[in-house]
C-alpha cells in the first residue's frame, strides 16, 4: 500500500499542476503511471479524475496506484489515442510528454470536447509549431512556464478557447515568458542556441559531404 501523502511531483509534473489550478472533472492524457492525477485528487485540485492511456496494458500502473491509495471511486480508466477516449468534457485536460506535433494533434481533433477545458501541455519537441496551430485552432494562450529539473528544461503551455494573433517571437519564444522573462529562460535561450548552432553546424557539414561525394566519385572514375 502507498501512503496518502506518498504522491511527490517532479519538477515538470509540478509546474503543470500548478498551470493546471484547480477544476472539478480532471482528465490526464497519456497518464502513464497516474502519479499527476492521484496527486490533484489527494491535494484536493480535483474531485473526479479521467485517465486515459492507448491500451489496457499501458493503464496497469495508473490502476494500481489509483488502488492502492483507495481513490478508485473518484477515478474513469479509459483507453483511447487522444481526448476522444474521454466520455465527460474535462475542467481541465493535460496532454504532456509529446511531441509538440502529436499535442497539437489531439487538441485539433477534440475541439469540441475542449472548448470549455482549460489545456495544459508539455511538449518534448515543436514548442513553437505548437503554438502556431493553436492559434489556427481557436485557442489562446493563458499562461507558460519553464520547469527546470536538473539539467533538463521543459515548457509547459496552458490554454483556452478564444482568440490571439502571435508574432513570430512570441511563436518562437512563446507570448507569457516573453513578456515576464522567468529566470530560467535564459537558461531555456542558451539550452535553444546551442541546439539550433549544432544543426546549422550539422547541416553545412552533411552538405560539403555530399559535395565531396560528388568530386570524389567523378575524380575515381577519370582514373
């Protein structure tokens, strides 16, 4: 058995709670281990939690840890890729540990499911496409965070239904860090340039290879 209080947060799962706030029905996509939704039913953030994930297999852990702390009363297992598993629209909806693609994805095709839900998302990669089709969504930026976890970064993006025209920094960079400037981004903007010189450097590199491909194979056969 697990203790009540057991259910610590990371610091990624932190930030998106506290984006998260407070809301009645709570839905978890991708809940993987269910560890955010026991926390928001425990900690009172949350009177009725969905958890989704894409197979009865990948709910094991959710299930036994939902068990075991007693909360199975006030918890929807349910199976499905995306929000339309869902049978109740969420106060909230987290969509975390994907790719910005993948998250933007879910959010496109449970529009309606989501107009009145609060969204908050983790994307791994593809922050800023992210953005940009939330925009052409219908969907408006409310808040974002940069959790720092060790050496890992993570932003984390919370919207609602409604209306913004972004600036291509503000798409890049994200409209709220951008005008309150957290202390971690800068460590977020040196995290970004030191990965976008690696693939300039990498792109020029694969570039003069396949030049010299080129003259190497025409220099071999003039022999």
């Amino acid at each position: 058995m697990f203790p009540r209080n057991a259910i610590s947060l990371d610091p990624r799962l932190s930030a998106i709670r506290d984006l998260a706030g407070s809301c009645g029905n709570f839905a978890d996509i991708g809940t993987d281990h269910g560890r955010l939704g026991a926390h928001m039913l425990l900690a009172g953030l949350c009177r009725f939690a969905q958890l989704t994930e894409v197979s009865e297999r990948s709910l094991a852990k959710a299930r036994e840890l939902i068990g075991a702390l007693g909360l199975s009363d006030r918890v929807r297992f349910l199976v499905g890729d995306g929000v339309e598993a869902l049978e109740d629209p969420p106060d909230v909806a987290v969509i975390a540990g994907m790719g910005g693609r993948t998250i933007a994805g879910i959010v496109e095709r449970g529009r309606e499911i989501l107009a009145h839900a609060r969204i908050v998302m983790q994307p791994n990669v593809a922050a800023p496409e992210l953005r940009l089709r939330l925009q052409r969504a219908g969907f408006r930026i409310a808040d974002e965070m940069i959790a720092k976890d060790g050496r890992r970064l993570y932003v984390v993006i919370a919207a609602e239904a409604g209306r913004m025209e972004l600036s291509p920094e503000e798409i890049e960079v994200g409209p709220v860090l951008l005008k309150n400037r957290p202390g971690a981004l800068a460590d977020y903007a040196a995290f970004k340039i030191r990965v976008l010189k690696k693939a300039l450097a990498d792109a020029e590199g694969a570039e003069l290879r396949r030049k010299l491909g080129i003259w190497e194979a025409l220099n071999h056969g003039d022999r």
